[in-house]
C-alpha cells in the first residue's frame, strides 16, 4: 500500500524557515510528479509547488522567490524548503504523487505549519 509521510511542521515565528519532508513507500517514486498542497484554516486545499520526473518546478504565485521544491529519488523523498514565512502561511500542508497513466493520485495525512506574527 501506498504512504506518503510528512515531517517538518511545527511552529514558527514571520520570517522564519521551515523544511518539509515527505517519504514515499510502495511506489516508483521517479516517475511521479511529486507536490506540495496545503489548506489553510476554513479554506480550500491549494497547490504550492510541484516537482516533475524530469525536475522542472512549477509555484503557486504567492510562494515564488520564497519555498523551494526538491526531491531526491534515491531517498524516495520531496522536499518544501520554506523561507521567510507569513502568518497566512498557515496551514496544514499535504505531500501528494501524482502519475497520468495509469492514473494514481496519493496524500499523505498531512502536517501542520503555523507562523506566528
């Protein structure tokens, strides 16, 4: 079965940085595009970044010059480097892997980010 496994969240001061960790288990980790989703309180899920097979990078407009998206296939990890933080930051932020054909989309349970002003 499938897990994605989140680590990194925590509680943070504005300004500060945050790491993001999430290990993939049971797939072929190389062939998915791995990402970032997060939702803040009361609101919907949104993307944050993506990572492709092939590594290029796509940002939600409101992280750009500030997150960082990695991955490192050997590890079977993605990374969310996380700079200089806002309180609408806030958020619990989900690991997802994602493939076309055949179609497989997973989550992982999520880990909570909060920055305070």
């Amino acid at each position: 079965q499938v897990q994605l496994v989140e680590s990194g969240g925590g509680l943070v001061q504005a300004g500060g940085s945050l790491r993001l960790s999430c290990g993939a288990s049971e797939i072929t980790f190389s062939i998915y595009r791995m990402g970032w989703y997060r939702q803040p309180p009361g609101k919907q899920r949104e993307m944050v970044a993506y990572i492709s097979s092939d590594q290029s990078t796509h940002y939600a407009d409101f992280v750009k010059g500030r997150f960082t998206i990695s991955r490192d296939n050997a590890k079977k990890t993605v990374y969310l480097q996380m700079n200089s933080l806002k309180p609408e930051d806030t958020a619990v932020y989900y690991c997802n892997a994602w493939r076309s054909f055949p179609s497989r989309n997973h989550w992982g349970q999520g880990t909570q980010v909060t920055v305070s002003s």
